[in-house]
C-alpha cells in the first residue's frame, strides 16, 4: 500500500536535514523545473518529464551531481544499498554467468550505470584474464568520478581493461549487464477515471509549490488493464521498453543481463496494486512523494517484465531466462561460494546472503531477466526456477 504525504513527511522528519549546499541545490532545480512549467501549455508536464529532471538535469539532478546515493544504512549520506555493496559473493556468482556468455560469445562486458563501480570491481577481480575490455555506459558525472576511485581502489590490476562510453557502439558481442538501472528511467504515471484513462503529472499551485495535475492520456498502451476500477493508478515506461528494444538491435552474439525489482505484466497490473508502484528512497527511508526533496531522492518504479522481454524481442533477440534473484544466484554457485570462505569470514557474509536470498528481503523482490543471440547453449542462472511462463501477457 502506498503511504499517504503525512505519513511520508513522517518518515522524512526522522531523516537528517539535507546539508546547506544539497538545499541551495534542490531549490536550483526546483526554479527550472517551475520555469519549465511555466512555459508548458496549461502549465503542466508530464510526470516523466518531471522525473528526467529531478533525475538527471545536469549539475542538478540525483544521480547527475551526487556522488554518495549509494552505500550503507544513512550514516554515509547515501540513500539506498544494492547487492554488489552487501558481498562480494554476488559479484562473484553473477561472474559465473558471465564467464558462460564470454565463453560463448566475446571476451567484452558493457555495463550500464555502474553505480559506485563495487560491480565492476569485483567482477574483473572474479573473471581475472577472461574479460579482455570492460566497458561502462555512465550518465552522472559524479558517479563516473566515484568509479574510478573504486576501481583503482579495489581492482588496479584491472583498471586498465575499464573504459567510459558516453554513445552506444553501433554493434557489440559479450556481456551487456545493468543492475537496478531499468527501475530509474522516466515513467509515465496514468490514472482510470469515468472518461478513460488520465495521465498524471506535475504544475503548481496558487501559492507556486509543485502538485499533481492530470489530464487525458493520449495513446493508450494496450497492455493497461481494460477492467481497472476507477481511481486505479499506475505506471509505464517507453524510455525502459525502448532502451532494452535498442540494447537487442546492438546486440550481435551474447546476452543481456538485468537485475531489477518488478513483475510480470499481470501481477504489476494486478487490482490489489491500485496505488502503483512509484517509490522514492531518502537517507534509507522510503515514502512516495516525488514532489518534495526535488534532486535530493532518488525515484523509482517497478519494472514490467513483461513489456521488457518483448521489446527484446521485437529487436531481434532472443528471450534467454527470467527467475528470481534467490534462484538466479543459487543457480550460478552462490552458497558454494559462501562454503568455501574460511569460518570467519563465513560468519560475516552469511547475514549479506540471507539478504541476497530470503524472499522477505531481495531474494524474491528482486529478479534476473535476460536475452540473447546466437547462444548454442542455455544460460546457467536460470538451469531451475525459470519463469518465462509467466511473462505471456494475460497470464
């Protein structure tokens, strides 16, 4: 269930105070946001629009100038943890696979938004001489800079392998990879009411601070529920559907490989999700109010697995696995690779694990999907527990 503003503003009053610097910054974007505004017909913008801004505005936006989004429970300033940061048996596991694809295809890995660099690191330190370049595809400025230090840090033997891209290669065979990137691109939100679908996006109000305004939603996508209740409200994302269509077209022989949270068209758009799934995490707090700390939280919804693995394929490729993160994980050695540590260190890591695993925690919210082409075996991540099935629109 979604939590009401004052329930959200009540969990941000526990959060610490943005700094001063982070303030001036957040009301910097705000201004162009409102400008913005006010040069729209009917001072209105679509909700995407908005989270492209509050997002990525260069020098501005979340992820364009802050370095410390990402990383432990608030006392660093970041905002929310991911799974290469809990252990580095993730990254080892998720190596496994990737050795299969590089086997099969080419000694290359293109991630895509390599959040602190922890991901990357490990895995050339995994992989060793099997990966031959290592490319990123890197949108914030802050976080390449952060990247790099990490890799030096934690991999310099490696480092040399590593390069940004700022374009996608016109053609590329290897191991395409991006880990909690789908759930950060610029959805639109939509809401059912008695005339039909409405879009749901951002003006202002008398007293100039930013609020929900909606109007009819031109192009309705036939994947929105025919039989939601009034009132039912959710989102889509072309910018996800049409990053992975692209990703398929480059594609010539490997495998992408993503890890989100989401589901499967008929359970995103299920009608006990009535409120959606648009999420923003501050300070490790998570509440549903987009409007306020512009800049400052990040902002998210979950993907639709469904609409994702048909953009692959109507870009050329080949539907490869789709299971949970528990299983995909299990399936590459992950529980091997926690037996084999030394007793200590086995303690340490087996609280990260039961994160990495447990379907209350990231085991089950999160899962793995992946295409491919021209692959003559299967991938080992999805050898049991494959849900494909369940991507079949109307399933």
């Amino acid at each position: 269930m979604k939590t009401p503003f004052s329930a959200a503003r009540a969990v941000l009053d526990t959060a610490p105070e943005p700094a001063p610097e982070a303030s001036i910054r957040s009301l910097e974007l705000q201004r162009l946001v409102v400008e913005r505004l006010q040069s729209s017909p009917g001072l209105w913008m679509g909700f995407d629009e908005f989270m492209q801004m509050a997002l990525y505005e260069p020098g501005l936006g979340y992820y364009a100038a802050n370095t410390q989004v990402i990383g432990h429970w608030g006392h660093d300033g970041s905002d929310f943890i991911t799974a290469p940061e809990l252990s580095r048996l993730f990254a080892q596991a998720v190596a496994r696979q990737i050795a299969q694809i590089m086997r099969l295809s080419a000694p290359f890995i293109m991630e895509f938004g390599a959040g602190t660099g922890k991901l990357a690191a490990e895995l050339l330190n995994a992989l060793g001489d099997d990966c031959r370049e290592y490319w990123i595809m890197e949108v914030s400025p802050a976080l390449e800079a952060r990247q790099r230090d990490t890799l030096q840090r934690l991999s310099p033997g490696h480092q040399h392998k590593v390069c940004w891209l700022k374009t996608l290669p016109t053609t590329f065979s290897g191991c395409m990879l991006g880990n909690e990137v789908l759930d950060a691109m610029p959805v639109k939100c939509v809401e059912k009411s008695t005339t039909g679908w409405l879009e749901r996006g951002v003006s202002i109000d008398t007293s100039g601070q930013l609020t929900w305004a909606s109007r009819p939603l031109v192009n309705v996508p036939a994947s929105l529920p025919d039989s939601a209740n009034l009132s039912y409200m959710t989102e889509f994302s072309a910018v996800a559907e049409g990053f992975i269509h692209t990703l398929a077209q480059v594609l010539a022989r490997g495998a992408g490989l993503f890890f989100d949270y989401g589901f499967p068209q008929h359970e995103l758009y299920h009608p006990q999700r009535s409120h959606g799934t648009l999420m923003c995490h501050y300070r490790h707090r998570a509440h549903d109010n987009p409007l306020i700390y512009v800049g400052l939280q990040d902002i998210t919804a979950h993907v639709n697995f469904t609409a994702v693995a048909e953009a692959a394929l109507q870009g050329g490729a080949q539907h490869e696995g789709y299971t949970s993160q528990a299983r995909f994980l299990m399936n590459c050695g992950i529980t091997q690779g926690l037996l084999a540590l030394p007793e200590a260190q086995r303690r340490h890591e087996a609280a990260a694990l039961q994160k990495l695993l447990s379907e209350a925690e990231m085991g089950e919210l999160f899962k793995v999907f992946a295409f491919s082409k021209h692959l003559p075996e299967p991938l080992l991540g999805f050898t049991t527990g494959d849900r494909s099935h369940t991507l079949e629109p109307g399933v």
